[in-house]
C-alpha cells in the first residue's frame, strides 16, 4: 500500500513537470508567432 502512494505520488509530480512544460513550450511557440509579423513589418 506504501509503495503503490509513492508511486502514485510519483506518477502525479512527473505528470505536473510535463504539464508545466508544455504550458512553456505553447507560451514560446505563441511569442513567436506574435513577434514574426513585427519582424517582418519592420
């Protein structure tokens, strides 16, 4: 039962990384549409 909660933990802190992750990625990937037609009007 201990071990199955760590696990579960475990599964739920990589799950949360990968979320922020993610959320960091779209973030970048949106500056970057955001800023090429500033770039190229220029």
């Amino acid at each position: 039962m201990n071990m199955f909660v760590s696990l579960e933990t475990r599964v739920s802190e990589r799950r949360k990384r990968l979320c922020k992750q993610t959320w960091l990625e779209i973030s970048f990937f949106f500056f970057l549409i955001f800023l090429s037609p500033l770039c190229v009007s220029k």
